[in-house]
C-alpha cells in the first residue's frame, strides 16, 4: 500500500507540472482538477486552443524544462479570503474552493510560479519526476454534467522509473492491438447502432455461439454447484422499486417510467427484488436454507454517453447474478463454496492470476453491528481458506454489508475487478425477510449477491481482448474450416462437413475459387483452430492435411482429428 501511495503522489504532482507546462505555453487558461487516476493522470483545462496529440511533444518537452528545474513542491495554507484572492479570474477553481467546507484548512502547491488549490500530498521537488508521458486528449463535462461547460482532458501516466513506463506503454500498444471494439468487427462478432441507441449491443452470429457457449457452460456448472436457475420478468411496478430503495438511492441510473393500467412501471436495473419476491412467495424453514438461485437477467441502466464504452461499459447488459438465503451458521461455508466457484471458473476460462479485496464496515452503515461482524469474519475466514492473496479495505464497504471483490490478470497484465461476493442487511429488512428456526421462531435470513462475470457483454469485451480473438478451441465460434484443394474437391469436402456437424463440431468450407494459400490466411485473419485441407491424393487415401492456426500441420484420418479435437474441447484448450 504505502508503494501505491508513492506512485499515486507522483503520479499527481506529474499533474501539476503538465498545468504548469500548459499554462507557460498557452493564455488565458482556466484550470480545472488533476487527479491520479489508477494508470497514471489526468488534467482537465478550459482554453482558446483546441488540444491535439500533436500539441504533445512541446508540452513534454516544457514539463522535461520544469523537471530539470528541480523545483520545490511548497504547501502554503491561507484563509478563504486570501484563496479567492489568489484565484482570481479562475471560475472554476473558485467554485472547488466552495466546496471545502467550513474549518477545513485551504491549502495551495506551489512549483516556481505555477500554484494550484491542492489538498496535496507532493513529492520533494519536481526533479523527482523522471518517467512520464502524454496519452491522449478528450472533452470532458466540468464536474460530469453535461449542461456543463465541455472541458479538455489531457490524459498521462508517470512511473519511477523509464523501464517501467516502457513496459507500460508497450501494454498499451498490444491492448490496440486487442481491441475488442477492434476485433469484434473485424471477426463480426457483434455490433452497435446508432439508430437504435447507443449503448445496446447486437450479438452477431459468432459472437452469439461464444455467448451461448458461456451460457451453456455457466449453467451446467451452476446446476453441478447446488443452484437453481430462475427467469424473472424485465419490469415492474414503481412500489416495488420504492420498497427495495431503488427510487430514493438509484433513481437517476434508471429510465423513465411507463404508464400501463394507470401504474407506473420500471425497465429493471437489478434482478435483486424479483429474487426476493420469490423467497417471500413460501414460508421457508431452516431446513431449506440455504436457497442458492442464479439468473442470467437482462438489466436496462442509464449510462452517460462519454462514458459508454463497446461491451465494457453498457446500457443493457445480462447479470449473471445470483442470490444466496442461508443461516447465519451457514454462512462462511457458503462464501467458501463461493470462493471456490468463482476460481474454478475464472481459471477454466483461462484466468489464473486472481487477487481478492475485502472492503469492510463503513461509517455509516445500516443493520446490527454484529451481523456485520460475523459477516465479516466469515469472509475473511473463506479467503483466508481459499489461499487467494487478498487485501483489506477498511471501511470500504457499501452501508448495506462487507463484501469481497475479486480481480484478474489477463494476458498481458492488465487487472479487471470482475466477481462481487455481497453481503447485504439492507434488503432483507426493506422487505421484512424471514425463515422459521429450529426453535420455531422467525429469523432474518443472511442474503449474499454474488455475481461473477457481472455482465455477460463485459466479460465477453475482456475474453475477447485476453485471448486476441484467438479462442480456445471450445469456444471458437468457429472450430474447423474445410479447404477443398480444387473444384473437384468440393463435394468430398460439403460430405466431410456433414460427418463433422454430426459429431457436434462446429466447421464451415471455403468453397469459393481461388488458390490454398489464400484460403489459408483467411482462415488465420478470421482465428479458426484448425484448416482441413483437403485435395485428391488426401481422399484417396482416406486423410486430411490438418494445419492449425499456429502453422503447425500433420496429416491423419478424419477419425483422428476428430478424437483430437474432441480431447481438446474435453480439457477446455
């Protein structure tokens, strides 16, 4: 944590010296906020000059000036008075100083003769900064609003080194190149349109086979671990959502609603409340406890426009959400059973490096301090059990309960917080939760949400950018091409498709005219497995010029191959 804290200081005093550099190049410049981010800074500036990359170079090199200057980071604490003074003619600096409260001490860094309104901390001096660099420049709404004034966000990264900003920015060139904006439609795996919304994805026929894929195999699993399915509806009523909070707490990531029968309906932004219904539709014993009940549930939440981003960042997207009821005695079996789900899960798509985060009781938190307790020691418990590394977030808890976030490395390094084991004492008071104990007296539930990809179209987005579209042969939408050699060959390889569709493989023939070679690169561009090529001296003698995608080839009977790539698909490779 305290290598963390480092890098985010430097990182933000990286920041300040970008203002700086900006403010010495350009006039008149209103100077906004400029954070760490989680991969390095950002500062936002309203200006004459309309920014480009290609203003970078000169900023860079007036930040390098500044750096070589060595100048000292000085704290300087003055009232309310004297920082408005200070911060004449910077509307948008006086509006952030309001927003310190009355008391708070206001504080301004100083560099030279650049001072920015900052709560700090610095590093010693800007010779300290050595390793930065300059991404990329965006609009960005002052405080998110978009009745606000657009703002130019300049977007950077800054290490302690230059071999760590290598790498970094080497990270960054192969995620262009993994794009799964990028991918997805150069392999047609899916898309959006403008005239139907943004936000809203269209599953193509590939990318709909990997989806039904995961599905599949989620399901089975589900089945396999003591879960039920359910398929709850995609409205309801506005006092459910009154009842369950969503009105006072989430109303503004909601739609509007819709009039039927002169009540209000709302689209579902959670499946949480049709889940509980159901509980609530039976009186339920300790005996069947603990309910474990999963949905792939298709939510609807209002997204900004600029923060819309391919499948990573939606408007409608399906949960794969489910809801545990259990005892208080069950409970740290089952978030063990959980933890162990969950791994098994990520590593057979492919995921091994996998880091748990407990965040804890914040301060304003509601139910018993000692459900939350116990709930706690349970989960720290289960990841203690489980040996995954983790880390403790105090206080970082939602005021409704503890939870376990987990994130994963893909395969160049980049983490993803993806499953969230959630406790929550919120609902089942909302909606007055109970089961029948063994001393036949009614008791509060312990409700956990669990969700471990957290969205379908999400995880595909990383899927898709883990593997580079090169998917394992289990989920390739497509397993094998069919490559006849020549006209001739066509109506032995449209037979060999048939015998492979019955044996469940998944293939498709080339049969267009044209030479094997480009055959075979078109098979590569479009990451199929395996290529079948198939000419007159293989159907003579009963074989197939088997050729994955890595180049590697061998020829051997259809029968082989297809025990070959059944094994393949058994062992999820």
């Amino acid at each position: 944590m305290k290598n963390d804290l480092q890098l985010e200081t430097l990182r933000h005093s990286t920041a300040h010296v970008m203002a700086a550099a900006v403010c010495r190049i350009y006039d008149n410049v209103l100077l906004d906020i400029g954070p760490s981010t989680d991969d390095g800074f950002y500062y936002d500036f309203d200006m004459p000059q309309r920014l480009t990359p290609d203003d970078f170079p000169a900023i860079e090199a007036e930040m390098a000036k500044i750096v070589a200057e060595d100048l000292p980071f000085e704290r300087i604490e003055v009232s309310r008075d004297e920082a408005t003074k200070m911060l004449a003619g910077q509307k948008y600096k006086i509006e952030r100083l309001a927003d310190i409260p009355e008391g708070e001490a206001i504080s301004f860094y100083k560099c030279g003769t650049f001072f920015d309104l900052c709560r700090g901390p610095h590093v010693e001096s800007t010779g300290k900064l050595r390793a930065f660099k300059l991404l990329s420049v965006a609009g960005s709404y002052y405080r998110g609003k978009e009745t606000n004034p657009m703002l130019q966000r300049i977007n950077g990264t800054a290490f302690t080194n230059d071999k760590q900003l290598g790498l970094y920015l080497k990270q960054i060139e192969e995620a262009k190149l993994r794009d799964h904006r990028k991918l997805g439609k150069e392999l047609d795996l899916f898309s959006m349109h403008e005239e139907v919304g943004p936000g809203l994805i269209h599953w193509h026929p590939k990318g709909a086979r990997i989806r039904s894929l995961i599905e599949d195999f989620w399901r089975q699993e589900h089945f396999r671990n003591g879960y039920e399915l359910l398929y709850t509806p995609h409205v309801g009523k506005a006092n459910l959502w009154q009842t369950s909070g969503h009105l006072d707490f989430y109303k503004e990531g909601m739609y509007a609603p819709m009039e039927i029968d002169k009540s209000d309906y709302y689209v579902k932004p959670m499946n949480c409340p049709f889940h509980i219904n159901i509980y609530k539709s039976d009186i339920r014993s300790y005996r069947d406890l603990p309910l474990r009940w999963a949905e792939l549930g298709t939510v609807y939440r209002y997204e900004k426009a600029g923060v819309l981003h391919g499948l990573l960042r939606v408007r409608g997207f399906t949960q794969d959400d489910a809801h545990i009821f259990c005892t208080p005695e069950q409970i740290e079996d089952e978030i063990k059973e959980v933890l162990r789900f969950s791994t098994f899960i990520w590593k057979t798509f492919g995921f091994e490096s996998i880091t748990a985060y407990l965040s804890t009781r914040p301060e304003k938190a509601v139910g018993d301090p000692a459900r939350w307790e116990q709930a706690t020691v349970s989960l720290e418990s289960a990841l203690k059990a489980s040996g995954l590394p983790y880390e403790v977030d105090e206080g970082g808890g939602a005021f409704y309960g503890p939870k376990i976030d987990l994130k994963i490395k893909d395969a160049i390094g980049r983490e993803w917080q993806m499953s969230t084991i959630q406790f929550d004492f919120n609902l089942p008071d909302r909606f007055d939760l109970s089961y029948i104990g063994e001393d036949g007296e009614k008791h509060r539930p312990y409700m956990v949400h669990r969700a471990l990809f957290g969205s379908i179209e999400r995880f595909f987005g990383i899927l898709v950018e883990h593997y580079s579209g090169a998917f394992p042969a289990w989920l390739a939408p497509e397993q094998v091409r069919v490559l006849p050699l020549s006209e001739d060959q066509l109506d032995a390889a449209a037979d060999m498709v048939v015998e492979l569709r019955k044996q469940d493989i998944r293939v498709t023939m080339d049969h267009k005219s044209g030479k094997i070679g480009a055959k075979i690169r078109n098979a590569q561009m479009d990451k199929v497995p395996y290529m079948l090529v198939l000419g007159a001296k293989e159907i003579e003698a009963g074989t197939v010029a088997v050729r994955d995608r890595t180049g590697a080839q061998e020829v051997i009977t259809l029968a082989d191959f297809v025990e070959k790539l059944k094994t393949a698909v058994q062992d999820k490779a």
